[in-house]
C-alpha cells in the first residue's frame, strides 16, 4: 500500500537530528503523469510512458555529450517523503522491515533513482521512459548508467587493486 504519512503497525519513528552541513541544489524538475503517490508506479519501467527532464540554468549546457547514452541513471528529491522511520510495513500487516532494506521513498535523505531510457533531448528538455516520480518532482543529478560508461580519465592505482571477496546474500522478495 502506498503510504501517505501515516504510521503503521509496528513501525518505529524517530525524532531526526537538526539537518547540518549538506546542501543539494534541485538542478531541474521532472514531468509526469502522476499527481498522486496512489497511482505512481513504485518503480520505473523501461516501457513506461514518456517523461520529461527540464534541466534549469545554468546546467543546460552540462547535458553535452549526453544524447551519446541510451540509459541514464536519474537522481531525485522524494520531496513529499517523511523521512523520520526506521523500522517500516510496506505492506500494512505489521511485519516490519528496516529503512536500509527497503527502496521506500520514505528514509531520511529521500533520494530516488531510476536508469531510464533515453529517447530525446530537445534543447533543455530530456524525453525518457523509466521513471517512477511524481510530477514536478526536483531532480538532483543525471549520469550515465554506468554498465554503459567507460572512465574518460586515464586509470588510477586503486582501479588495480583487490581484496578478499565475500559472499553477498541476495533475498528475494
Ligand atoms: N526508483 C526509486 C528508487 O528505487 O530509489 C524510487 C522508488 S519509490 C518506491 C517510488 C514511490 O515513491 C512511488 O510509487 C511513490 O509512491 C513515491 N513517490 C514518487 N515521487 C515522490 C515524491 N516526489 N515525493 C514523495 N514520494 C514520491
């Protein structure tokens, strides 16, 4: 279920620190067609409708050399998020799963991210498909996707380097 800003069964608030010393600058705004948290999808498809980017001065001509990607990973601001939770019930039956397992829209910086697919750019305007926010929500960054992103600057020590390999436990939902 989607939530508004209720809490539910089970589900533990805390009272957040005072914001310090991070400032973000909304660096454009999304367009879509969902007014409403009810009906957004909770996560992109690539076969989703057509969004669009608005990129604001002065980062338009930061988009130089963007149309030679198909995917780009999008980053933005959940803006109507509550951001107090640490223990949540996506499903509203009082079984409880922690903020940093989950891809909720509500944790404490509420960052979102999606990899869209590129359709067009039109001036100061990126056409995509993929993304899951609400209409007029603040962007905060575009990137390649990174699977299709070599590093332009040469190699570092560290891109050499490696270490012991542990096993990552995937959970399947
Ligand atoms: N794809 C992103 C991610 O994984 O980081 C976001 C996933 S989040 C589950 C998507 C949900 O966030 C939507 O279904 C909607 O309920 C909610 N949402 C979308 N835009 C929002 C906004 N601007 N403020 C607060 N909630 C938003």
């Amino acid at each position: 279920m989607v939530r508004l800003n209720e809490i539910r069964e089970n589900e533990v608030a805390i009272t957040p620190p005072e914001p310090t010393d991070a400032t973000l600058i909304f660096i454009g705004r999304v367009s879509t067609p969902w007014t409403s948290r009810l009906e957004t999808p909770r996560q992109g498809r690539p076969d989703g409708p057509v969004c669009e980017i608005e990129i604001f001065e002065p980062w338009v001509e930061a988009l130089a050399g963007v149309e030679r990607f198909e995917r780009l990973e999008v980053l933005y601001w959940l803006h109507e998020s509550r951001r107090d939770l640490v223990l949540q019930s996506p499903a509203s039956n009082g079984e409880v799963h922690g903020t940093f397992s989950l891809r909720s829209p509500v944790r404490p910086n509420p960052i979102g991210t999606s990899i869209v697919v590129l359709d067009r750019i039109e001036g100061n305007r990126l056409f995509v498909r993929g993304l899951d926010c609400l209409d007029g929500t603040p962007l905060l960054d575009l990137k390649p996707d990174r699977t299709l992103f070599k590093p332009i600057a040469p190699p570092q020590k560290g891109d050499f380097e490696t270490g012991a390999v542990h096993m990552c436990k995937k959970i399947d939902d």
